[in-house]
C-alpha cells in the first residue's frame, strides 16, 4: 500500500511544481517570483524525502535540510535586495 | 513492513500531499501579491511536516531504532516560513505592488512602508 501512496503523492508534488512553476514565469511582479521560488524549494524538500522514502535510504535526508537552509537564504538575500539594493551593507 | 504502521505513514503522507498542492494551487489562483503570501507560508508550512512525520515513521521502523533528525527540517521551516513571508510582503510594499481594491485599511500603506507610526484616528483628541 505504500508503494501506492507514495506513487499518488508523487504525482500531486509534480502537479504542485508544475503551478509553481507557473507562477514564477507569468508573476506579474518580482515579490511573485520570489515567493513561488520559495514554494518551489519546500516542494523538492518534499519531493526528495519522498524518493528517500521510496528507495528505503535515510542518505537524502541530509540533501533536504540542506535545501531548506539554501531556500531560506536565497529568499532572504532577494528580498534584501529588492528592499535596499544591496545585500551586505 | 507491518500494516498499521504503513496505513499510518499513508494517512499522514496523503495528508501532507494533500495540504502542499492547497498552498500551490493557492499561489497560482489568489488575486494579487499579499492574498498569494498567505497560501504558500501557512498551507504548504503544514504540508511538509505531514510529509516529514511521515518520513520520521517509516525510517524509524526501518533502522528500528527512533530517528528525530526529520523533526530537526520541520522546526527549521517553522522558524522560517514566517520570516521569508515578512520579508517578501515588505519589499512588496517598497516596490508599490498596489493590493486589489476590496481590500481593507489601504490608508496604512504609506505609514508602514515608511515605518512611521500609524496616523491618528479622526475621531481621537
């Protein structure tokens, strides 16, 4: 039963890519595009311990909390330079 | 694997699905910038730590012994989602991304991105 959800879940965190991805190309304004990049990271977060789940590994695990880190200061370094126009004043 | 934990792990991963293609279809359909802010910070927050519990369940009856460190990804999305989602509604301010017309209390837009106090109500002194 699990192989199935793991299937279903799969497809509906493609579908989830697919309206980020969505987002970030028609966003009618940068602040958009940022928060769909965002979403974008917490859904491969998602996607990769999924896979970790499918192939019965705990070695992405250490790739997700990476990621999440890596999402966290990308949106932050953005947004402060959309703020200030500098990121290290 | 036993039964009751993979019904267990599936509720919890269906769920945690579920709640990640809310946020995402929430942020491609909402409005304008600020309605957009709330479905990826709060629904897609949920998601993932559906999806993290169910990945703390199965490994740990995998390697039979109790593996929190997915726990460790929850709580560092949950310190940070609000922030990231502060910092993009101000530089949304900054860039005068105008809200769509409904909305409420437009009148405190140009106190909060000069980060003034907020003006005196009329009826006040």
């Amino acid at each position: 039963m699990l192989d199935i959800t793991i299937q279903i879940v799969g497809l509906i965190l493609c579908a989830s890519l697919i309206l980020n991805l969505y987002r970030l190309l028609i966003g009618p304004n940068l602040p958009d595009r940022i928060l769909a990049l965002d979403t974008m990271f917490i859904n491969g977060i998602a996607l990769i311990l999924l896979y970790g789940i499918a192939i019965e590994h705990a070695i992405y695990f250490e790739a997700a909390l990476l990621i999440a880190m890596l999402g966290f200061v990308s949106t932050s370094a953005l947004c402060k330079y959309l703020l200030r126009g500098d990121i290290i004043e | 694997m036993n039964f009751y934990v993979e019904v267990i792990a599936s509720v919890t991963l269906i769920f945690g699905g579920v709640f990640l293609l809310i946020g995402s279809i929430g942020l491609a359909r909402l409005p304008d910038v600020y309605m957009r802010l709330h479905a990826p910070t709060k629904a897609t927050t949920l998601g993932i730590a559906g999806v993290l519990i169910a990945s703390c369940i199965i490994q740990s009856y995998r390697q039979e012994t109790l593996s929190i460190s997915e726990l460790l990804i929850t709580l560092f999305l949950i310190i940070t989602a609000p922030i990231a989602a502060n910092m993009i509604a101000k530089a949304a301010l900054h860039h005068d991304i105008k809200p769509i017309d409904k909305t409420q209390g437009q009148e405190f837009i140009p106190s909060v991105k000069d980060r003034l106090p907020p003006p005196a109500k009329p009826n006040e002194s």
